[in-house]
C-alpha cells in the first residue's frame, strides 16, 4: 500500500484533490490532499514542506504529487525525505511550474519564458489573452457546478512564496514523472515538453484535461498517479 501525499497549487486548496483521493483509496492506497495557508504572509515555501512532511506521516512507501505552483512544494520535500533516508518511491509533477534548484518562483515565469508561450497559444486558440480570465485559463473545461463548489475554497497565494527558493542543492534522486495536460492554456503543452526535456531530461506524459485537469479528468489524473504507487 502506498501513501499519495498530493500538493496543491496557489492558493493552496486541498479541496482541488478532491475527485482523485477517493480513486486512489478505491485502489488500496492511502492518500491525503494538503490544505497549505496560501494566504498567510508569514508563512512560505519552508512551512509548506514542513506540513508535507508530515503528511507523509512515517509511511515506508510515499508518492508525492506536485500540481503547478505545488511542485516546488513537492521536490523540496523529496529532498527532505531523502536526505532523512526516506526516499519516496515517485515524484509526479502535475502541470507543474518544474523548479531548478535555489530558483524562486519568481524567476520562473522568466527563466522558462512561460508568457510567450502562453499568448502564442491564445493567439493560435482565439481565446482571451488575459492571464487573470479564469474561464479562459482555467475553467474552461470544468464542469460549473465543480467550479461553483470550489470558489469557497480559493485564496490568493501570499507573495512571500514567490521570493522564495526552491532550497535545494540538486534534483533529489526520485523517479519523476511530468504529467502535462494536453489542453493547459496556462501553461501550453509544448512549454511543458520543453521544461521536462531542458531540466529534467524526460518526456513529460501527456494527461487529458487542462490546467486543474484534476477537476476534469480526475479518472485520467488518477490513473497516472497510480502508475507510480503499483
């Protein structure tokens, strides 16, 4: 049996997991979806990972699950397990803005170029070139009623996250996967495969679904997920 410690994205809703855990524990294993104090200025990067480690609560075999923002959450925390001689069996990066080590998010956006990228494909999609249209970026593939029930659970993510470094020396020795919607808007498929490749070196693994693919596809997210707790 396995333990999926799945991590949100800004705004650190663990409510956004909520249409995988119960496919995962179908499955046989257990799984918890972070709740991280996104809001709170006074609390960051260093917190998060303190709160997945303990999600992870002494299991023998762990899975973390990083989605967008979140996957800097995860790879600090494999780091952590690794080095407290607990390696998880996988790292899965889920639409993920993929870190290099000591970047801040920050620095992605620019480092990775993630902008063109965007407004390229909305030039070539003719949708809304407003990063901030949430129909257009993020909600377009949601049922309305999911999307209804999940703006209780919505905060915007404190900026001390965003100058703050992914703190570790290298890529944790962990299996990672990249999972990568085929209809992310946010952050287009292409920019995806090439992040994967030039940082990781890896194809990422195209999922259907876009941005919060976890709310549209959860079978298919779930699904991929489970190919690295068997």
């Amino acid at each position: 049996m396995t333990h999926v410690v799945l991590i949100p994205g800004a705004g650190g809703a663990g409510w956004y997991w909520g249409r995988v855990v119960p496919l995962l524990e179908a499955a046989g294993h257990t799984a918890v979806a972070l709740d991280l104090p996104a809001d709170d200025e006074s609390a960051g990067l260093p917190e998060y990972v303190e709160l997945a480690h303990a999600a992870c609560a002494y299991a023998e075999d762990v899975v973390l699950v990083g989605q967008s923002l979140g996957a800097f959450t995860a790879v600090m925390t494999a780091d952590h397990l690794c080095r407290a001689g607990r390696p998880p069996r996988a790292l899965v990066l889920l639409n993920a803005m993929v870190p290099a080590p000591g970047e801040t998010p920050g620095e992605w956006w620019g480092a990775v170029d993630s902008e063109t990228a965007r407004t390229v494909a909305a030039k070539a999609g003719g949708w809304s070139d407003d990063p901030y249209d949430l129909d257009a970026y993020f909600l377009h593939d949601v049922d309305p009623a999911v999307a209804a029930e999940g703006e209780k659970h919505q905060h915007n993510e404190a900026e001390i996250v965003f100058g703050q470094p992914c703190a570790v020396a290298e890529w944790p020795p962990v299996p990672t996967r990249v999972l990568a919607g085929a209809d992310d808007r946010f952050f287009p498929l292409p920019l995806q495969q090439r992040v994967a490749r030039d940082r990781l070196g890896i194809e990422a693994e195209v999922v259907p679904g876009g941005h919060l693919a976890a709310l549209s596809q959860q079978d298919a997210v779930a699904a991929a997920i489970l190919g690295s707790a068997r």
